[in-house]
C-alpha cells in the first residue's frame, strides 16, 4: 500500500511539473523584446508604402513589459503605457491610446510572431516582427 502511495505522489508531481513547463512562452507572464522587421505606411487608401522601424519613427527593439504595464525602448526613454491585456485563440493581445490614436499588438504565444497595428489622425501603419523572452 505504501508503494502504491509513492507511485501516484511520484505521478502527480510528474503531471504537475509537465503541465508547468506546457505554459506558453509568449503569454505575458515575462517581459518580451520585440523586434520590428517591417512596417506598412497608410496615409491614404489608396497608397501605402512598405518601410522599417524607423520609417515609422519607432526603435527597431520594442521593451514590452505586461507585468508592468509598459512598453519602451526609444532612445529618449519615451515609453508607452498599456491600458489592456487580453489572451485569446494562442495571441497575447495588448493596446492602448496615445496621443488622439489607439493602437493593439498581437503576439503568438507559441511562436513570439508579432503584428501591431497604429491608427492616428492622419492614416496608419502596421508593424511585423517577433518577440523573444527576456
């Protein structure tokens, strides 16, 4: 009887330790570099302009940090703030507003893949690139 006790606390602390380590890479819980490699400039419908961190006037390594709700980067030590947190469908969904626009990022918990879209006053851009853990 004392075997069998072992064995199933041996085989639950086997499951628990598994089920740990199954936790997506990418889920928010430690703070992310993301680096952009490409962007896509729309001032108009009709034109968009493909381009890099820089045309976009972002750094080419974004400092995402959800714990503590910030995102940086900028040589200036701009940061920005994020104001909501979502996972849904394997994506760590963040956003937020600045300066009379919004914007979101999306990111594949599995994968670090990253996408973000901007919306201003005068168009838009989005942003592709991948996140790794810091």
């Amino acid at each position: 009887m004392l075997v069998l006790r072992i064995g199933l606390s041996v085989l639950l602390l086997l499951a628990a330790v598994v089920a740990a380590s199954a936790a997506p890479p990418y889920d928010g819980t430690k703070p992310m570099q993301c680096t952009i490699k490409t962007s896509m400039i729309c001032s108009d419908p009709s034109v968009c302009v493909r381009g890099t961190a820089d045309t976009v006037g972002l750094p080419a390594v974004l400092n995402v940090d959800v714990g503590q709700r910030v995102i940086s980067g900028a040589a200036t030590g701009r940061t920005i703030k994020i104001a909501w947190v979502s996972r849904e469908g394997g994506r760590l969904l963040i956003g937020g507003t600045e300066l009379g626009g919004g914007w979101t990022m999306s990111v594949a918990e599995d994968s670090g893949a990253m996408s973000s879209a901007v919306i201003v006053r005068t168009g838009g851009f989005i942003v592709f690139g991948s996140c790794s853990s810091n």
